[in-house]
C-alpha cells in the first residue's frame, strides 16, 4: 500500500480556474475531486462522500443547509477566503462541523489593494491612464485635477486584522483614521463610531473591509452615502452586498457622493454597465487577494488547518460560528 | 494714487490654462503679464521689462542666458515647480539672480501619487480596471495574478523631501527601503548605496524623484534596467529625462523589465506610443501635483518669496545655485 493511500481523505471542491492549491492538496492527501466528475454535485456528494469528514471548499460554492444534508460524516469545512457569508454558518453549528477561513492569508495583501483603490480614485490615476493612452495629452487641453490623498479623514467599516492594515498603511499619509465595528476595541487607539451614518458625516473616504452578514447587508444605503456627501469616496473590498448597489449607481451618477473604488459588486461578475462609463470609479475584478504570495499563503493555512484536524489539534483559522 | 498701484511691480509668465495663481497674485502685486500680450516674448521682454525686479515663471519656460539678458534688473526668479532642471542656474548665479522653487508644497501629492502608480502597477489596478470596463469579466475567463507589494525591496532615488515621504508611507507596508542621493544623509535610516547600478540590482522596485541635473541625467540606463531585472519595477515622478526613455520602451517590450509607473516622460506631453498598448505600465500626464491643494501651497509659497524679497527678508525656499 503506497503512503498517499494511507493518508486521509479530504473532499475539494473548485472552479475551473483555482488551480492553486492542487499541488500543496495531492502532496499532503487523497482527495475526492467533485470537479472531476461530470455529475452534478449533489448527485456526486450522495454517491462518493457520505463518509467524508473534511471538505476543502475553493471558492465561494454557496454551503446550505441542502448541501450539508449529502455529508453526513462531516466534521470540517475549510474555506479559502475571509469571508464566510456564502456558508450557513448556523446549520454548521447545529450539525458541530467546524468552519475554518483563510485566517491572515490576504490581510496584506487586501491591505495594499485598499489603499491602491483609495489612492487610484482620488489621484484619478486610471482616468490619467487612460488618457494619456488615448493620445488626448499631446494634443491642447488640461487634464482635470485630482483631490488630495494626505489628510483626508478615513472611516473605516470593520476594524479586523485588514482594517488595522489598511489604518497603518494610511497613518503616515496624515489621515485621520476612525472605525465602525460591532464592538469598540480598546487595542484599537482610532476614535469609534457606533453607527454608519455619523461615520460617514465625519469622513471623507469611507472603506469597507467587514463581514458581510445580515447586519452589515447594505450598511451603506443612501442615507449613508447621503451622509458621506459629494466629495465623498467609498472603497469596497468586503463584499459586493454590503452597499446597495442599485443607490450607489445612482448617487455616483448624480453626484451625491464622490467617487468609488469597488474591488466586489452584488451579482459579480456582473458589474452595472452605468459605471463603465464614470471616471470617478475605479472597478476591480474581485482581485484584491490575487497575488501569488497570497494564493500560496492561503493554500499554507488551509493545508495547517486539516493538518491540525486529522491529528486532533486546535485549528488555525477557526470562524466563530456565532 | 490707489493702494495697488503702489504695491511691487512682478512680471509673471505662464500658460493659458495655468491661471491657478492669478487671483493670490493679483491681491498682492502690480503684475506684468506676459501672456496678455499679443509680442513675442524675448520683445516684449525688450520693451517693457528692463526695470523688473522680480519674475514668477508659472510652468516650465526655459530661462536661458538669452532670455536673462532681457532682464537686465531681474534679482528674483519665482519656480513654481520643484525642479528647475529649465533653468540655467549658473547664469543665474553669475548674473547674482536669486532662484526659488515650490519648496515643501508638492512633498505629500508627489508621494501619494509615486505610492499609487507604485500599487497600480504591481497589482493592475489601471489594467483590472480596463477589463472590468470592457466587459470581458463577466465572461468565462481568469483575470491575470498581480504582484505583492508588502515586503518589496524599494530603492529610492534621491532622498530629499518627496524621497523620505515616499519612504515613510512605504514602512507600514513592510517595504524595505534603501536609496542613492549625492551623499550619504546620516539623518536617514535607511541603507545607502553610492552607485545606481548597485541599488537597482539588490532592490525590486526603483523610484525616481531626485533633481534632473547633468549627473542624473539618463541615471537609469539600459544597464541599470539589466540589472533591477526582469520582475523590476520603475517609478518615475522625477523628470522624464532621468531615464533614457528608448531603451525603457525597448526593455518593457522584451521584458527586461517587469514595469512602470511613468509621471514624467522625456518630451511630455509627447508619450512613446509602444507604450499605449502595454497592460505592465500605468502612464500618468504629469499630474503628481495636481490637486487644488497643491497647487493652493504653491501659490503661498511663491508670495511668500515674493513678499520676502521685497521686505528684504530671507527666501523661503531658495534653490542651491551650485
């Protein structure tokens, strides 16, 4: 009997194009590929894994409360992104299966993108690309001025380990950083705000880095943006759903806020072609994480946390099931 | 006789759309426009500028010998940019013509912006951009990795004012930083290195913002590119003429070089059209220092210098005339 057959079996899950965790995967155990089958899922999941315990979900395939009902036996759900809002997290704790997420691995790195997005929209560096590009600079004419990025008051919406980031990151650029978050965090020396809308009055640029759950869905409404006036800037690097897009579209075509910087939408890769045509948004395929040094953190945490499952010690990046 | 005619006399100079100093102008001199006046220059120099004291060259009009001997009064010549690589400063020196520049007021915007072409590059902010716009994301397909910034090798050429702000904002990124400058400054924390060559080949990216003069001229050549390598990165907010620009175009296209965050280009605003179609540069039509902000600390600056030196008083922000 060869070694890899003797390791344990964990069930993976992925699209087409997130190849990036095969090796580290196939290297470390034998693995049950739904996307090696051409049934369809639950079909696959009822026939092949109703003794599987791990399940590697790469991606964000939607786990409800159906799907779980396939895997009987399982005792883990590891995760490879920061959110988790595409898992029912209450049927994992009523079921006792462990959910774990992709811990630290894209702080950095969702970090630096924030602050790229911040810096792009306000110092119109894509609309300046794409005119130099267009050939206008050449010819009489004055490209528009862009707004100030040091000192700008930055409230931000989720004060976790990439909100801090992205507040460390903005300190030397003299912005004044504050925060909302579900709680205060005393860790934290940023002035807290318990409710969006008086953020959003007190800032310039709004950020959005928390979880999306049913308290934060659409915690930016209109009267948010509203609030946060027509200078005013929103940068998205949560989820999609956590403004309500439909009004963002709006109060950026009508001026009510500023500019955007959005790396998620609500029905991504849909994005609202209204926005195609503004030069005070800047759009981002979803790629805040996407960098190789990312991808391989990620694959290290998740291989870390069935690791630590299969031999009975604490996970690495446990999610609080509520 | 009315206040303001009492008031000193100023020759100013600038383009059409240049008009950002007009008013804090206008409030505090009697002004000689050159740009209201149908002559050419050098004649209209001539006839109504020999008693001129002070000159304010709002752009980047060549103040050569030629156009000094037209003035034959001239004690103050007012920059309004921080370089003043336009400027035949040695004449200045012999003629005894003092020179000032923007001093501090563009220090933050250049920095912001060197930051943001810096992310906008390495993580495809402009080019993800462009395909969300296009369209194409929401199609099957994978957009392309980025690259990490956190942690890069940052090595700074010329570490004045903007140098050392860049610097700063990249430390909470985990940069590391290094520089060259014309001498070592103990004042500066981070590692120096006396030649280009060296500095290019041990770091990952390499920021330009040091003053164009004959020894920086042309700094970063077609060996310096070898050596920073095929995953390099140039950031320029100095002057377009610090990098020999052809073989720039050539080792972007070859991939000698992995890309650019280009500001300033050799005979702006003419760009080198191979550029236009590369996704590993972000092109930028000279506009680190363009916001209101900016612009407002420039014209405060140069009043200030003016009203300096017709009190008698020192000069905010002389240049060094060698």
């Amino acid at each position: 009997m060869s070694e890899s057959s003797e390791s344990p079996l964990v069930l993976v899950h992925r699209t087409p194009t997130l190849t990036y965790m095969d090796d580290h995967l196939s290297r470390n155990f034998r693995l049950l590929k739904t996307y090696a089958s051409p049934d369809p899922l639950p079909v696959f999941l009822s026939r092949h894994a109703a003794s599987v315990t791990a399940f590697v979900n790469i991606g964000r395939l939607k786990i409800d409360a159906e799907l779980l009902s396939h895997l009987p036996s399982l005792q883990l759900l590891v995760c490879t992104s920061v959110g988790t809002d595409h898992v029912d997290l209450a049927e994992c704790k009523r079921l006792g299966i462990a959910v774990t997420n992709a811990g630290d691995a894209f702080s950095d790195d969702v970090a630096d993108c924030a602050v790229g997005l911040l810096i792009s929209v306000l110092r119109l560096i894509s609309v300046g690309d794409r005119y130099v590009r267009s050939g206008k600079w050449a010819k009489p004419g004055e490209f528009q001025l862009g707004t100030k990025v040091s000192g700008k008051r930055v409230g931000i919406i989720g004060m976790g380990t990439i909100g801090s980031r992205i507040a460390k990151r903005l300190e030397p650029f003299g912005c004044i950083i504050s925060y909302n978050a579900r709680t205060q965090k005393q860790s934290i020396p940023y002035r807290y705000y318990s409710d969006v809308l008086s953020l959003a009055a007190d800032n310039d640029v709004l950020v959005l880095c928390c979880s999306l759950t049913d308290q934060t869905r659409h915690v930016v409404n209109r009267e948010v943006m509203e609030s946060l006036g027509k200078e005013g800037v929103i940068i998205n690097v949560g989820r999609g759903e956590l403004i309500d897009e439909k009004e963002m579209v709006k109060c950026l075509v009508e001026g009510v806020i500023g500019g955007a910087g959005l790396d998620v939408f609500e029905k991504e890769p849909q994005v609202p072609e209204e926005l195609f045509g503004l030069d005070n948004v800047v759009l981002s395929p979803h790629a805040a994480v996407a960098t190789p040094g990312a991808l391989e953190s990620v694959a290290q945490v998740a291989i870390a946390n069935l690791k630590a499952f299969f031999s009975n010690q604490p996970l690495v990046s446990p999610v609080r099931l509520g």
